[in-house]
C-alpha cells in the first residue's frame, strides 16, 4: 500500500481489489502478445443473453436517457419484489427495494449506513475481497472467523457467538461463498439465526449474488426467517444470474428504514444507476431462469473438470464446491520453495504471481480473501481453457524446489 500526504487517511488505509489488480496484470502480460489464461476475475464468460440486450436497444429508442428515480424505476424493483417472491418465498414491498450501481454498490452503501467508527462487522472467513475494505472505508472493524477445508469453509454458531462482543453490528457473509463456494444449508443457517435471535442490535448483510450457481440444493435465504428478517439485508444483483456484469446492476431489499437510508445515501453520491441497464434488468428478470439454467449446467461440468485436474497436482489439497464458479485449494506445501530463478515463495501472493509470470495463468492469491495458505481459481471459463490453465498450473508449481 502507497501513503501520500495528498490523499486522506480513509483512501490511504485502504487496499487494491485484489481481484481485480490480478486482472489488470494479467491484462498487461496479455498486452504484450503472451498468452495468458485469466482465472483471475469472476465472471461468466457467457454474453447476456438475447432478448436482455434487446429490451436495452428498445430502452435507448424509447428515450430511457435520463435521470431514474434514485432507488430504480418502480417497474424494475416491482420485478424484483415479483422474484423475491417466486423464487425466494420472500415478502417485500417496493419501499424496501433500493436498485444500485452493481451489488458492489448495494454493499458498500448498505456499510456505510450501518457501521459507525469503532463497530464490530463480524466476517467468516474466507470473504469476498471487498468486504474487509468496504468496513476499512466506514471505519468499522473486522472481526473475522476463521474456517478451512475441514470444516468445508463454513462456521458454527458457536464460532459466530464466540465472536460476538458489545460492539458487534453487523455480521456479513455470502452463500454461495466468492471464494469458496461453499452454501449453507436451512439447518446451519437456522443455528445461526438462534444466536442473532439473542443479540436483536446485529444487523446480517445476506449477499445472495450466486444463488443460482448452486450444485447441491435449493438456494436457501436467512431472510426466511421471520425472527430475524427485519435485521437482513438482503443483496443480490444481475451479473453473475444473467451474465451482466458490466452493465452493473444490484439491488438491496431490507427494513423500510434501512432501505430509504441508502435511497439518501445514494441520492448524494452516485444518483439512480443506468436507465437502459434497468431497463433490461427487467426484461432479465422477464424472461426467467432459462439461460441460468443453461449456464449452471456449463458450470456444474466444469467443476468436477477442474476438481480431477486439481487433484492430479501433488501438493494440492481441494473440496468440491458446492456453489459459485470459484476453487480455492490449498496450496501451503508450496511455501518455502523456490522458483527457478531462486526467488522464495513465501506466500500465496508469491504463488499467484509466479503462476502469473511463469505459467501464464491468472489466479488470486488467498490472503486477499482473508486466507493465506489457498489461491482461487474462477473456472467461469470454457473447458479448453481450463484445461490448459490446469496443465500449466500442474507444470509450474512441478518447477518449485
Ligand atoms: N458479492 C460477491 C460475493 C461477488 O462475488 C460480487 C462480484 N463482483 C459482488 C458481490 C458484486 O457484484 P456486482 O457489483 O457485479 O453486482
Ligand atoms: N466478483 C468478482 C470476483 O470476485 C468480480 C471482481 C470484483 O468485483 O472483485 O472476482
């Protein structure tokens, strides 16, 4: 991390997105005519699909140009309180809807609206490289739980109740989890809501943005829980169901009071986001699950494709996931070791970038997620790829001594 006297302390305190600086080297290596295999960014390499892209072009010809009501047009969050209510079994009503610039937003704005200075924002780990930084921004602080491979990245409620103290207010997760892909079942997110139903001050941040990427079972919500749904916020978006990720379209629904602070909060920073995106969020929505579906199906193939790879590479330790598009092996047997340049992996940041330099695949390293003994690999990318990635990781890390 640079400091300069220029910038604040709040930006000076806080890290690069780890995703995407290895997105950004990978780019720049690529730039220069190598062939580098990007496992790095998780996104589906899908295009959205059709009638979506349709229902933008219709938005632009109809004039969709200018400034949207700040939480999202009422169509659009009526849609989502529709697919909240058909494919989650959840209760909304539009006031509780905020539409943001990409769930990254929803997140961050929901953050910043609960966490003052000096609170507790409690974080299994391993987490979604933002959140950490998104507390560092509000000036709250992270207190993380740690998981591993044994206990399949997930915690127990008497992990959570361990680390709850006074100044706890709010506890964020993802399930399906970025980065390890590990999904909570009704019974393990039902132990949990035991213990938030002894602490009402805490606030849970559910981000559902995989919900559909879900091998094993239905996706289930913590907002199910009528004991504790007024304190969720729920998040969810388009990029990663409908292949939108760049068109960055997120949502919220929580509390009335939580929702209209976001609404103001947003109303100062960036404004309703893009009118054409929203239109053709509700077309997505429209349209229904077809092309997830067909995605997930991609995605369920190539996971046990990477899971037989993976565990053909000695010194790699991995599950198989049970949701997302993310592996996050282990890969601690490596550290120690050198490179054939004799330069020292001490770390999985060191492992990602000799992965990087030598073996031409973009990966990130785990310490980012709150890990440091694993790396994540996004297998959204297609099976000839994958391969190929796998065969040059399996090469590179056979060089380490
Ligand atoms: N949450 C998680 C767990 C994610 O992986 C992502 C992907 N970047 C986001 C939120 C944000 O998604 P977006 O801003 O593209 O809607
Ligand atoms: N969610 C994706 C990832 O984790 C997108 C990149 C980002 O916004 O961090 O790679």
């Amino acid at each position: 991390m640079s400091t300069t006297t220029i910038l604040s302390d709040r930006i000076n305190s806080l890290s690069e997105s780890a995703t995407l600086k290895m997105t950004k080297l990978g780019r720049e290596l690529a730039a220069k005519g190598i062939n580098v295999i990007s496992l790095s960014v998780g996104e589906p390499d899908f295009n959205t699909p059709d009638h979506v892209k349709e229902a933008a072009k219709k938005a632009l010809d109809d004039n969709y140009t200018r400034y949207t009501p700040v939480p999202g047009y009422p169509d659009l969050r009526q849609a989502i309180v529709k697919k909240l209510k058909e494919e989650n079994g959840l209760d909304y009503d539009i006031s509780q809807i905020v539409v943001s610039t990409g769930a990254k937003q929803s997140l961050s704005n929901v953050i910043l609206t609960l966490v003052n200075p000096g609170d507790q924002v409690i974080i299994p780990t391993p987490y979604w490289v933002s959140y950490s930084e998104m507390v560092v921004l509000a000036e709250g602080e992270s207190v993380f739980i740690p998981t591993d491979l044994d206990s399949n990245f997930k915690i127990t409620a008497a992990q959570l109740e361990a680390a709850i103290t006074p100044k706890t207010k709010v506890f964020m997760f993802s399930s399906p989890c970025n980065p390890t892909g590990s999904v909570y079942s009704k019974d393990e997110l039902e132990a949990l809501v035991k213990v938030f139903e002894k602490y009402p001050n805490i606030y849970i941040i559910a981000d559902e943005i995989y919900e559909h990427i879900n091998f094993v079972d239905k996706h289930e919500s913590i907002a199910q829980f009528d004991s504790i749904k007024d304190r969720v916020i729920l998040i969810n978006g388009f990029s990663k169901a409908y292949a939108m990720t760049g068109w960055r379209l997120g949502y919220i629904a929580a509390s009335k009071e939580i929702a209209a602070a976001n609404d103001k909060l947003q109303g100062q920073t960036t404004s309703g986001t893009c009118s054409i995106a929203q239109r053709a969020g509700i077309a997505a929505y429209a349209g229904g699950l077809e092309s997830v579906n067909k995605m997930k199906e991609a995605f369920a193939r190539r996971r046990q494709l990477v899971y037989d790879l993976l565990n053909d590479i000695p010194g790699i330790k991995t599950n198989l996931p049970d949701g997302a598009f993310y592996f996050f092996p282990e890969v601690k047997s490596f550290f120690g070791k050198k490179d054939p340049e004799g330069n020292l992996i001490k770390n999985s940041g060191d492992l990602a970038l000799y992965l990087l330099n030598y073996g031409h695949v973009a990966t990130v390293d785990g310490g980012s997620f709150g890990n440091d003994n694993y790396i994540r690999l996004s297998y959204a990318a297609s099976d000839e790829s994958l391969t190929e990635a796998l065969r040059r990781i399996k090469e590179a890390l056979a060089k380490l001594a």
